[in-house]
C-alpha cells in the first residue's frame, strides 16, 4: 500500500518584515497564495526511514533528516509511539530553494500523506501543530488557498479570493539562503524604525473582488531589496518581465524565483517566452491561484 499527496507552491502577494524578534526571527504579515505548480509525495511502508527524489533540480533536494518530509515523519510517528519506517519519494516540480516553499510543501505532504497511511486520526489541529514546529511556511502549504500569516506565518486566516489570478515564474540559477536574505533585511534596516507588520486592506479587498489590476497596484516584499542585495542580477530579470508586458513584479518570498503577475493565460504564454529568450533566467513557468492545498490523491 502507498499514499500520494499533491502539494502546491506558494507566492506571497504581500511580505511586511517586522524588526528581529529576541528569538531571532521577525513578526511578519505573509498573505500567502498557493499556485499550481505542485510536488506529489508517495509514502509506502518500509523497513525503515528512507527518502529519494526525483524531477527538475532534484540532486539539489537532501536525502536525510534534515528534509522536512523526513522531519514530519519522525515527528507524526513519535507523537503516535510508531516507528517512522517509511520510504517517503519527492515527484519535485516546485523550484528548489527558490522562495515557494518547496521545501514547506514537501513537509506538509509527507506529514498528510504518513497520517493517510499509519491511520493515525491525527486531526487538524494536530496537523497544523505539526506543521508550525517545522517552519514558519509548512502549515499554509497544508491548507493551501488564500491565507493571512501571522507572528512568523504560521498562525493561519483564511482570506477570500473572489477570481483566479495567471502568473509566471522566473526560475534562477542556484538558490538564496533564507537566513541569509533576512540577515541582509536587518543589514538594510539596522539603525532604522521599522514599522509593525500589517495586512494591506487595499490587497485584501483586491483579492476578495478578483481584480488583477488592483492586486497588481498592491503588490509588496520587504525582502526584495535585501534579495536584489544579495543577487543584483534579478532586477534584470524583473525588468525583463516588465517589460514583456506583466503587470507587476517582485521576488517570490526571499527569492531568487521572481513572480510576474499578467493579465491572463495569452498574456502568461507571451511573458514566459520574453524571459526564457532574454537569458536573464534558467526556466519560466506559468501558473494560476489560488490553488488547494495538501491533497490525498484517490486511485
């Protein structure tokens, strides 16, 4: 017997970074939307804890403990008193380390999935607990949608999105460390007074009417200057994009991937070929959210 879960990436349509907390992270207000471009983990039983990987960027994805599909696993199994003797295979199709939450994704999948197959009954609560002391993304990479992130972005509300909203995706070469774009945003900012993270109330009313442009006009990412800091080369690549007709762009979480919103599909086909012929990017990909999130795929 095997399970199979299907789980989407993620863009942050808006990214407000608070001042560094004592524990060393930031309060945030993340309003993450899932997209669909999707990994799928298939966990069987085993004789014990084994993952393999494959798909685009695969031989960059670690084998061991440290993935949070294993994490999730071990943490599932000890909560219930079982050994966590699974193979747990990654079908990757979300950009590595690519800021949309590949990794997150991964670990929300494994622990739905290993659930699925244990019979563990874990409930949601259980789940989302779960999901919050993996890392700050893993629990909306479970619930997928439309969703407001608070305190590090794990605690979740839901936000209503009244229409589907077309994106392309710039993949770069090689990724960017998460740590190290917010050590950079606190670089940037030392000295600085940086404002309490809020929700935008225009971007939410946007996302409830469905309205690109608007959306569009409310885009935001503090961490985008400390990822252009880090990687200048993508402001190429967002100027690119512009250019080529989106209407809007920005690095995707702390990057390197940048997201283009467009118009509509036509517009997504004409702004992913400017970008792969500009050379100012490995790969584009078109997408539309939001999208559901961890899903247990029926034979």
């Amino acid at each position: 017997m095997s399970v199979t879960v299907r789980v989407p990436a993620k863009v942050n349509v808006q990214l407000a970074v608070g001042a560094p907390r004592p524990d060393g992270f930031h309060d945030l207000a993340n309003v993450f939307l899932a997209v669909g471009l999707y990994d799928e983990v298939t966990v069987t039983p085993a004789d014990g804890l084994r993952i393999t990987c494959s798909g685009p960027d695969a031989a960059q994805v670690p084998l061991d403990a440290t993935n949070l599909a294993a994490r999730a696993a071990i943490a599932l199994a000890e909560r219930h008193g079982i050994a966590p003797d699974v193979h747990i295979h990654i079908a990757k199709d979300i950009p590595v380390a690519g800021g949309m939450a590949g990794g997150s994704a991964d670990g929300a999948a494994a622990l739905l999935a290993c659930d699925a197959l244990w019979s563990t009954g874990a409930g949601r609560d259980e789940l989302l607990a779960i999901c919050a002391q993996l890392g700050s993304d893993v629990p909306f990479s479970l619930v997928g949608g439309a969703a407001l992130g608070t305190g590090r972005g794990e605690r979740l509300t839901p936000v209503d999105v009244g229409g589907t909203f077309h994106w392309v995706f710039a993949v770069a070469d090689g990724g960017l460390s998460t740590p190290a774009v917010y050590g950079e945003f606190d670089r940037l900012t030392a000295g600085t007074d940086v404002p309490e993270p809020e929700a935008s109330p225009v971007l939410l009313a946007a996302l409830r009417a469905g309205d690109t442009t608007a959306l569009a006009e409310a885009l935001s990412n503090d961490l985008q200057q400390a990822a252009l800091s880090l990687r200048p080369s993508l402001a190429d690549t967002l100027a690119a994009g512009t250019a080529a007709g989106a209407l809007a762009a920005l690095v995707s979480g702390s990057g390197p991937t940048t997201a283009f919103l467009v118009a509509d599909e036509e517009s997504a086909r004409k702004v992913a070929e400017a970008l792969l012929t500009s050379g100012t990017c490995r790969n584009a990909r078109t997408a539309v959210s939001p999208a559901p999130g961890a899903t247990v795929q029926r034979p």
